[in-house]
C-alpha cells in the first residue's frame, strides 16, 4: 500500500466521519465540544489528506 493511497483511503474516512457528525449530530449537547464544528474541522483535515494523497499520486 502506498503512502499515497493510504493518504486517500484515511482522507476519505475522515471526510466521510466529519460529513456524518455535521449532519446528524445537530441536536447532541455535549458539555466540551459541539458536533457540528468538530465534523466542518474533520471534513476539512480530510480533505486536505485527500488532496495530499492525489498531489502525492500524481508525482509517482
């Protein structure tokens, strides 16, 4: 498995979790942190590891 690959596959995860919390976790109260913004927070690292992985597969 490459580095790029694994770049993909964990960006993909974590954009795909994020999407998740940010859409559905709207009327969860948490005392420390709130669902919705830690999901936009999650989508955009994941997003930026799949954008890392494509630059990274591209360069092969």
């Amino acid at each position: 498995m490459t580095r790029a690959f694994r770049n993909l596959l964990a960006g993909s995860a974590t954009l795909v979790a994020g999407l998740g919390l940010w859409l559905f976790a709207g009327g969860v109260d948490l005392p420390v942190v709130d669902p919705v913004k830690t999901g936009v927070v999650l989508m955009c690292v994941g997003g930026a590891e799949v954008l890392l992985g494509l630059y990274r597969a591209a360069r092969r």
